[in-house]
C-alpha cells in the first residue's frame, strides 16, 4: 500500500503538467490532501479491523442485505401465486358454470349468469335467421347473376361471330373495289396502246419504207390483240361490280347486327343492375346486422367474465362435491399453500431483520459508500482531474 502511494505521489502525472498556467504550490496542496485522504481512510480500515468493528459491521449489513433480498423474492412469490390463484378461480368458476353445478349459496350470482346466458341465446338465434336470410339471398344473388352473365354470354358469342363476318364482308369488299379500280387501270392502259398503235399503223400505211408490209402486218396483229384484251378487261369489270352491292348490303346488315347486340348487351346490363342492386343492399345491411349481434354478444360475455369470478370463489367457499370440480380444488389448495408458505418465511425474515444490529448494518452501509467516495476523491486530487 505505501508503495502505490510512493508512486502516485513522486510518479510525473500528464494532469499536472498540462496545468502550466495554474500555480505549482496549488498542485501540491491538492496532492497532499488527496494523500491524506487515502491514508486517512486506510488508517481507519485498519483500526476497525484491529477492534473487530469490521467484522461485526460486514456481518450484519451483508446479512441484512440478504433477508432484504429474501423477503423481496417471497413477496414476488406471493404476487405470482395470487395471480395463479385468481386464474384457478376464473376457471373453478368457468367450470362450475359449464357443467351447471348450482348451489344455494350462490344462488344470486347463478341467477345473474342465466340471464345473461339467456341474452346470448336469444341473441345468437336471432344472429342465426339472420344469417340464413343472408344465405338466401346470397344464393339469389348468384343465381341472378349467373343467369345475367350466361345471357351476356351468349350475346357476347354471337356479336364475335357477327365481327367476325362483318370483317369478312369488308375485306371481300375492299377486295373487289381494289379489283374494280385494277381494271380501271388496265383499261386505260389499254386504250392508250391502242390509239398509240393505230397512230402507228396511219404513218406506216403513209410510209415509203421497203418493209412497210411487214410492219403493216405486225401493227394489225398487235392492235387485234390490244382489241381483244380491253373487250375481255370491259367484260369483266361489270361483273365484279355488279357484285359489290351484295358485299354492301351485307356490311349494312352485319352492322345494323352489332349495334343491336351491344344494344342488348346494355339493356341486360341495366336490368341486371337494377335486379341485383335491391339484392345487394339487403345483404349488406343484413352483414352489418349480424356483427353488431356478434358484438352484442361478445358484450355480454364480457359482463358475463366477472360474474364467473365471484362464482369461482362462491363455489371454492361452498366447495359443493363434484368430481368434474375436484382438479381446480387442488390446484388451489395447492397455489394457496404457497401463499402460506411464502408469507409465513417473509414474516420470519422480517423477524430475523429486528433481531439483526441494525446500527452496525448502517454503519457498514456508511463506511462502504463514505470510504468510496473518500477514495474517488482522493484518486481524482492526486492525478489532477480535480
């Protein structure tokens, strides 16, 4: 011990010369009172040792800190068993309840319990019609939707095979005007070759050339076939355009088709809106119905959780003979054992604790959190920090 203060005293201390601006007496006044501190404190140790004041001061504050702690775990064992016990008389109660065993003496809070088990009966059967209106309904529903969407269906079905054929009837159509506006255009053609080969025909006739037969020959040949084709090109063009009326009319009808069929679409649409719609209305408000009847009962039970309770403890008063009860009497027999037990070693400690030196234990206490601080103290002068 002196030589941890030799070195706390003569060992140089960064503290001390970072202090440059503070006078050096001031630091060895500092370091001397912490010095003396220390040793004050060892001094007074060691003198309580030689007497046998330590001894008996440590022995009863350290026993007296023990009771403390035991009478402090009893005290949480009778908490945790009146907690048990409060949970085997809800369910004493519960049981007594469930298997309807009655007693005279507890004929007030038997009677309570049936009125409120009355209440949920009659809640709970009316809960249920309702349900089974809403089952009705909701079976009404479905038959009325399905037998909407299996017309629309159908509607559906044939409003795609009459696009479909409106789509055929277009590209027919479009096809033989392309035709039509073709041949129109090979006529032409036509005719302008020969009025270009019959002008070619009056110069060659007019010609002086050796070959003008020749030439002649191949002009007339050439313009019979120019001839033949435009009559054959002139022949076919009414009969693709005597066609185009039917493709027309067809195009008219199938869409006069599809503007009934979306008109029938709509008009079922609407009704089944209209027929649904009540249908709907009386589900929902029968929906909210039941849950507010499932909250009514579940607000009965709840008035029901501390009637069952009081029962629990009437019925472990009366303690009427049932074999179907026996089980929660003995868990509680067993749960308020244990308060008993508990309670009567608290009591013993709290005993013990008197007999105990009370003013040695304080003593003791003191000297522990003084000689602490007194040493903090010291430590913190002799380095500087203070």
């Amino acid at each position: 011990m002196s030589g941890l203060l030799f070195n706390l005293a003569f060992t140089p201390h960064p503290a001390l010369f970072a202090q440059t601006t503070e006078p050096a007496q001031l630091n060895w006044v500092k370091l001397g009172i912490g010095i003396v501190l220390i040793l004050g404190l060892i001094g007074l140790i060691i003198w309580l040792l030689t007497n046998g004041k330590l001894a008996h001061w440590s022995k009863s504050g350290i026993q007296r800190l023990k009771y403390a702690v035991q009478i402090s775990r009893f005290g949480n064992e009778i908490k945790q068993s009146n907690k048990t016990k409060e949970t085997l008389l809800n369910e004493l109660g519960q049981k007594a309840w469930e298997a309807r065993i009655s007693d005279p003496a507890y004929e007030k809070e038997w009677a309570e319990l049936e009125v409120l088990d009355k209440q949920i009966a009659s809640i709970t059967n009316f809960s249920q019609s309702l349900q089974e209106q809403a089952s009705q309904l909701n079976k009404q529903h479905e038959d009325l939707s399905l037998n909407f969407n299996d017309q629309l269906a159908e509607i559906d079905k044939l409003r795609k095979e009459t696009e479909s054929k409106l789509k055929q009837a277009q590209a027919e159509l479009y096809r033989l005007e392309s035709d039509i506006e073709a041949l129109a255009n090979q006529k032409a053609s036509l005719q302008r070759e020969i009025k270009s080969t019959r002008s070619d025909r009056i110069n060659a006739e007019s010609s002086d050339e050796p070959d003008r037969s020749e030439i002649l020959s191949a002009l007339n040949i050439r313009l019979d076939d120019l001839v033949a084709k435009l009559l054959s090109v002139s022949n076919e063009e009414p009969e693709l355009a005597g066609r185009i009326p039917d493709f027309q009319s067809e195009v008219i009808s199938l869409n006069s088709r599809l503007t009934e069929l979306d008109q029938q679409i709509r008009q079922i649409e609407s009704q089944k809106s209209q027929e649904l719609e009540p249908l709907e209305k009386q589900m929902d408000t029968l929906e909210k119905q039941v849950k507010q009847k499932a909250n009514e009962v579940k607000e009965t039970e709840r008035k029901m959780e501390p009637l069952i309770k009081n029962l629990g403890e009437r019925v472990d008063e009366t303690r009427p003979s049932s074999e179907v009860l026996q089980d929660a009497y003995n868990s509680l027999d067993a749960s308020q054992q244990k308060v008993v037990d508990a309670s009567s070693q608290r009591e013993e400690t709290k005993v013990n604790i008197q007999n105990l030196d009370s003013a040695a234990a304080r003593n003791f206490y003191l000297l522990v959190f003084g000689g602490l601080l007194v040493l903090l103290l010291g430590i913190f002068l002799i380095t500087g920090v203070l």
